[in-house]
C-alpha cells in the first residue's frame, strides 16, 4: 500500500465583497471577481475582472497591495501552477489590464461606459443567434461597480 502525499485542494465559497487570501493561486468555478489597486487619493483601479474558467492571484503583481475581491457569490480552488500556466496566466493578465487601461482612455463617458459593456459582453456573455447576453445581475455589477470599473463616477 502507498500513501499519497498529495493534499486535496482548498476550496472556498465566498461572498460578494470577500477578499481572496493573499499570494495564493485561485481557480474560478463559479463567479467573477474583480483586482484591484487603489491610487494616492484611495481610488480604486480596476486591473482584471475574471469569471469561470479563469485563475486569479495577487502573487506576481508589482503593486502593493492588490486586492482580489468577489464581486459576486464565488467558489474557487486553489491551485499549484507549472511554469507554463505561470507564463500563460501573465500573458491573459495583461491582456486583460491593457484592454481595461484603453478602455478608461476614452473621453466620452457614454462612449466608454458603452465600450466596457462591450467588452464585458465579450469576455462573459453567451453568444446567440440572437445575440450576446450577459446578465449584469448574475456578476453584481452595479451602477457604481460600473463606474469603478471603468473610472467614473455613479452619477456621471
């Protein structure tokens, strides 16, 4: 008989608002989060939002601290990476930072509240005959999460 030295994997189920802990690898089974960094004044800028399918962590960001919060209900895994996934992760990262950055360089506000419901659309929204369709509700994004994300204010 062999013992196994492996340790299942954590798994947690957190709430909207909850904070992953810190400098650990997560998988996403359900939910999205959102990560996050806060600038001199204590704004927030929003780095990445991640839903199914996608890990997220904290560990190889330069920024301090980066937060990663649940925007919705979540149940994530932790994992241990290869060097590979590292690599493959960084690179869907800052993909993901670079299209949120271009998108909080559009002027207009109505233009860029329109352009990150597009991308949002289209990183989380099921495709139909009919259609893209993405519930808003189901990823807790609210008016002002909205604005957050793409660095308005709710009113505006």
């Amino acid at each position: 008989m062999t013992a196994s030295l492996t340790r299942p994997a954590l798994r947690l189920t957190l709430l909207p608002g909850d904070v992953l802990p810190e400098g650990l690898n997560w998988r996403i089974q359900d939910g999205y989060i959102r990560t996050a960094a806060w600038d001199e004044e204590g704004e927030s800028i929003t780095l990445g939002l991640w839903g199914p399918g996608d890990w997220v962590t904290n560990a190889y960001s330069a920024l301090h601290p980066v937060e990663v919060q649940c925007l919705s209900t979540v149940v994530v895994e932790q994992l241990d990476p290869t060097d590979d996934e590292i690599l493959t992760f960084l690179k869907h990262q800052i993909r993901n930072t670079e299209e949120i950055f271009e998108i909080n360089r559009i002027r207009s506000a109505e233009q860029r509240l329109l352009s990150l419901l597009r991308w949002i659309g289209g990183r989380f929204g099921q495709v139909s005959s009919r259609g893209t369709h993405l519930s808003l509700k189901d990823m807790n994004l609210t008016h002002r999460g909205l604005a957050d994300i793409c660095g308005l204010t709710r009113v505006t």
